[in-house]
C-alpha cells in the first residue's frame, strides 16, 4: 500500500521543488528594481553625474525590459524554457556584476541595458514554467506564489537598500543579486525539467523590428513627454514614428503564418478583456504608488523612512495574502476574486481623498492597508484567468503579451500621472485665486495678520508686506495641490472601478482535470502470430 502513496506524493514534491527555485531567480530580480531607485543619489554623487543623464539608467532599463517580454514567445518555442530561463538569468547575474563594477555613468546605463535583456524575459517565462508545471488544479496557486516573489522587492527593499546604503557602497546594491542568482542558475540546472519539445520556428525580421521601433519610440514618448512637453517636435515625432511602426508592426504579425508576436490570442475574447484589465489595474497601481509616495513627503511632511514604515503593512499584506488567494482562484472563478479586488480598491481610493494634514498616521496607514488587501485579490487571479484562456501551446505567448501590457501601463503611469496632477494644480490654483478676489474682507483680513505678525518679528514694514503676501500665496498653493491630491485619486479609483467592466467579460476558466483514480484496463488479448 506504500508504493502508490510515494508514485503520487512525487509530481507534488517535484512541482514544489520547481516553484522554489524559480522564485530564487524572481525574487533576485524583483528586489534589483526597488533597490536600484533607492540608490540614485549616492549613484549621482559617485559618478559625478547629472539627473538628466542619470536618468537613463531607469528609463532604459525600462523600455529595453519592455522590448524583450514579447520575445519570450519566440525564444522558448527555439530554446525550450529550461534553457531560456537558464540564459535569462545568467544574462542578468553577469549584468549585475559589471553594474557594480561600472566606471562612469555611460558604462552603468550600458550595463544596466544589459539587465534588462534578461530580466525581460525572465518574468514571464518564470510564470510559464511555474503555470505548466503545477497541475491544473493547482495552478492559481502556482500565480499566487510568483506574485509572492515579485511582492518580495516592495517588502524588504527599502530596508535593505537604506542599510546597504549606510554601511557600505552602493555596488552593494548590484553584487547582492550575484550569489542568490548563481546559486539559482545551479539549482534551476539541476532540477527544472527539460523541454518538451522545440520548435523549427524562424525568425521574423520584420515583425521584430517593427515592434522595437514602436515600443522604443512609444515608450521614449511616454517617459520624456512630461520634461520635453507633449507638444514639442521631438515628442510629436517619437509619437508619429510609433503609429507608422505600430501599424506596421500589426500588418506584418497579422499577415504572417510564423509571427514574431501572436496577436490573433487577442481574437479570444477571455484574453482580450484580461489583457484590458490587466493594463487599467497596472496603471492605477503604480500611479497610485507614485502619488502616494509624493503626498507623503512633499505635501504631509513625513520623511521618507516615516512613509516606508507607513507604506511596509501594504506590501506584506500583498506578499502574504497573493498566495492564499491564488489558491482560492483554485476553487472560485477568477473573476469573481478579481471584481472583488477592483471594486475595493477603487473605494479605497476614492477614501484617499479624505486625507488632510489633521489626518492621524494610523488612519493613512489603515487606508494604505486596505489598498494592499484589495490589490492581492487582482494579481495572481487575474494571471490565473488570462492564460487559462489560452491553449497549452500558447501560454508562452500569451504570458510575453500579459508582461508587455504591464511594461507599457508602467512606463506610461508616472508621466501621464505627474502630467494630470500638474494640469489639475493650475486648474485649481487659478479657481482659489478667483475666489480669494472675489471675497472683500477675508484676504486683506488675512494679509493685515501676517503684516503684523512679521512687523512683530523685526522686519520692516515693507519688507512684512512682501512676506504676507508670498505666505499668503504658499497658503493658496499648498490648497490647491491638496485638492489635486485628492483629485487624482478619484481619478485613479475610477479606473480601477473602470475596470470592473472588461472583467465581466473575462469568462470562465475551463474546468480543471483532476487526476481521478481510473479503474485497471483489462488486458488486451494479443494476436496469435505475435
């Protein structure tokens, strides 16, 4: 009665033993991203560089990410998983090294581009193997636990960073991916299983360089417009060569019968509304994170360890909760897991817009939670739904599309964010100023304090003058951006309810096969003659 119990404990011991090397390799690169921004200014000192140049250490490293997801289509169905994952991981370990080793501010954007050849196709064909390898039964489980290693980063990386950065160089950053990502290259050798099976698929030329022109060009559009204005001739024609690249790039995919990048996988509708959803939850997320981070600094004074401790809860609650949700996606349609989440986090949001300075610390830390809480029930569900639509053969694909649109939602997210809230301060500004002149008594009331309180001080009576009035207009301004703040979070909540819509559409994930005992064949009667 044992043998049976060891043949069917073995694919399990097995599936798990994957799982945990593969997030050895995940977590590594996920925690690089949030490490690396902590580091900028001791990098900028360092290096004797300006923000204008360094700052292409990130967008590069983002656009070239961004450029290699879809790829991963192509390269598993030549290379096998086993050995892409392997040629992943050891492009972005031999990156890591020379980014530490990096002399000037040119040879660590290089080398950073460098990372991001392998980091692209590193996240989704983690979430392949980690999906193939469990069975069906289990494979929300299996997005719960890669979402774990990618909810890692947010967790422990400002702390780390802010301790590495204290007692030791900021290389440190970069060599401490080197022997958690070696010792993950030697088990991932040994243990991850060898392909199934390779395909003779050839290369398409013209698919693959039509869509890095559109996304280098896009991609470049969205980071820069903010700095550069959207309307200049230079993000005017980034724009316009995207379109002409874009069109290509899907007359080309769409024409071939071996195409670089599978768009007809947009043709099931399943797919379709997921990679919708997918975007819009991407884009409020990683705006919100942008707004928030800036609201607690620049606008409610705390500093920025005070906003990390405030910011920690949510990101545990993400890492912890993601697993336990994704197992429940098991047993619930995704879907429903994923409105759930939608809908909390657009109420949350909508929440964010009662803060104010005389708000408690507990209560901002409360509402971040709940944002947390509602996030883990969109992440590992919302993978589980979209490749559940797919066929076997084409999950590779279809893991490269989802990655890309979660690429392109946050490249864009910062800039269109930052260009919104500038917009809405202005807006808002000029609205107070209107009132304030409408008003006959209050501001010269209001000026006739602050001249006195500054005459109290020792100052002139024209010099109290001139600071009355440019305390009164620091007054309107800290107004005005507190209305934006809230602003651009209803804004971003609505997405996130937005959201809810395409969800609707996501369909059911096919009945999951469980492995039921069959009753013993009978034996089959062999011809005489053999």
């Amino acid at each position: 009665m044992s043998a049976p119990a060891a043949t069917a404990a073995e694919p399990a011991f097995r599936y798990w033993r994957v799982a945990f090397v593969l997030m050895l390799g995940f977590t590594t690169a996920g925690l690089s991203v949030t490490v690396v921004n902590l580091a900028f200014p001791h990098i900028m000192t360092s290096l004797r560089a300006d923000l204008d140049v360094m700052q292409w250490v990130q967008t590069g490293y983002m656009i070239v990410q961004a450029v290699m997801m879809p790829s991963v289509g192509w390269l598993g169905a030549r290379l096998g998983n086993r050995r892409l994952y392997l040629l992943s991981l050891g492009t972005f370990v031999a990156g890591s090294v020379l980014c530490g080793m990096a002399w000037d501010v040119y040879s660590l954007i290089a080398f950073r581009l460098l990372q991001a050849v392998g980091v692209g196709p590193l996240f989704p064909i983690t979430q392949v193997i980690m999906f193939q390898s469990f069975p069906e039964e289990k494979r929300g489980l299996a997005m719960g636990i890669s979402s774990l290693g990618f909810s890692f980063g947010p967790m422990v990386g400002p702390v780390l960073a802010g301790y590495l950065l204290e007692h030791a160089s900021w290389r440190t950053v970069f060599y401490i991916n080197v022997p958690v990502g070696l010792l993950g290259l030697a088990l991932a050798y040994l243990v991850l299983p060898p392909p199934r099976g390779q395909e003779g698929r050839r290369l398409d030329l013209a698919g693959m360089g039509s869509m890095a022109a559109f996304l280098v060009c896009f991609l470049l559009a969205m980071s820069q417009g903010r700095v550069e204005g959207w309307d200049s001739p230079y993000i005017l024609t980034l724009l316009a060569l995207a379109a002409v690249a874009g069109v290509a790039f899907v007359t080309v995919e769409l024409r071939s019968v071996q195409p670089f990048v599978e768009l007809r996988l947009y043709a099931r509708l399943p797919f379709a509304m997921a990679s919708l959803v997918v975007f819009l939850n991407t884009l409020s997320f990683m705006a919100t994170n942008f707004v928030v981070a800036l609201f607690l600094q620049s606008h409610l004074d705390y500093t920025p360890l005070q906003a990390a401790w405030m910011l920690m809860p949510s990101a545990v609650v993400i890492g912890a909760l993601s697993v336990v949700v994704g197992r429940l996606s098991d047993f619930v349609a995704p879907k429903l897991l994923v409105i759930f989440g939608l809908a909390l986090v657009g109420w949350s949001l909508i929440q964010y817009a009662t803060i104010t300075p005389l708000t408690s610390v507990g209560t901002i830390t409360l509402l971040l939670t709940i944002r947390g809480f509602a996030r883990a029930f969109t992440i590992a569900p919302l993978t589980t739904a979209a490749l559940a639509a797919l066929p076997e053969s084409e999950v590779r694909m279809g893991s490269g599309l989802v990655s890309l649109t979660r690429g392109i939602a946050s490249t864009g997210s910062v800039t269109l964010t930052a260009a919104f809230f500038q917009h809405r301060f202005h807006q808002r500004l000029e609205l107070l100023v209107q009132e304030q002149a409408g008003l006959a008594f209050a501001p010269q009331e209001l000026l006739q304090q602050l001249h006195a309180f500054f005459e109290q001080q020792g100052d002139f009576s024209q010099v109290a003058g001139v600071k009355a009035l440019a305390t009164l207009h620091r007054l309107l301004e800290s107004e005005a951006a507190l209305y934006s703040y809230h602003d651009t979070f209803i804004v971003l909540g609505a997405i996130s309810l937005a959201a809810i819509l395409p969800a609707l559409w996501m369909g059911k994930r096919r009945p999951a096969r469980r492995q039921a005992p069959a009753p013993a064949p009978a034996p089959a009667a062999r011809p005489a003659s053999r």
